[in-house]
C-alpha cells in the first residue's frame, strides 16, 4: 500500500528541493541508475536507491535521514546546506577526514567519478582502464 503525502511543510519543500534536484540532474545527462551508483560510491552503507528517491520526490516520508540526504546530495555534488535548512537540522556534521588506508591517487580517481563537471566520456575512460588494470596480474 503506497504511503502518502506528508502534510510536513518541510517534507513538502524537501520533495520540491528533490525535484528540482533530479531535473537539474537529468539536464547534465545524470540518469537514475548512474544516480544511484554514484550514491553508492560516495557512502555504501547510506542505502539510498531509487525507491527511496521516488518517495522523497512524492513527500512520502516522515522525515528523511541526514547520511541519506548527505550521500545524495553529495553524489551529485549539491551543496548539503539546502537540504538541512529546509530539514531544519542544526548545523551540519563535519565532513570525515579521508580513509588513510585508501591510496590518495585512488581517492583522486574517486573525484573524479563524483564530480558532475566532468564528462561523460572522461567517466567512462577512466571506468575503462580501472577495469583494464584490475585484470591484469
């Protein structure tokens, strides 16, 4: 049974935010399902799929998760800041320092996977070779 719609003022201008979000997403060439593999990359234990996107878009939820709404945001390189204030959320968690066991070239490459400025084609060159070089011995 589909849940429905917050009367949450908040919620509502947070669907409004995520609307506009995944339209602006979809003008940069971003589909749902790069969408959702770029949520995985930047955080895999948010759990951020396209079913919750869909609800958040609808307001069809109670009160989104902030490492949730953070990986999204995050993954399309939106600043956090809208999402919170409109969320009311006080302040926001400072950012993680970076893995230090992950090589820092490898963290570079990560960047660049994440970043919407950069294309396309530039994405899946490097996709390309990664995988060329996880094949070899």
């Amino acid at each position: 049974m589909a849940q429905s719609a917050s009367s949450d003022p908040r919620v509502r201008m947070f669907a409004l935010f995520i609307k506009r979000t995944l339209a602006d997403a979809k003008d940069r060439g971003i589909s749902i399902d790069e969408l959702e593999e770029r949520i995985r990359n930047v955080d895999p234990q948010a759990k951020v799929g396209r079913s919750t996107i869909y609800r958040w878009r609808r307001a069809e939820v109670e009160s989104p998760g902030r490492k949730q709404v953070f990986a999204f945001c995050d993954a399309l390189g939106v600043p956090r800041t809208t999402p919170a204030q409109i969320l009311g959320w006080d302040g926001e968690p400072a950012s993680p320092e970076p893995d230090p066991s992950i090589d820092p070239d490898l963290r570079a490459v990560m960047r660049k996977l994440n970043d919407p400025k950069v294309s396309t084609e530039a994405k899946k060159t490097i996709r390309q070779m990664l995988r060329y070089l996880a094949r070899e011995e």
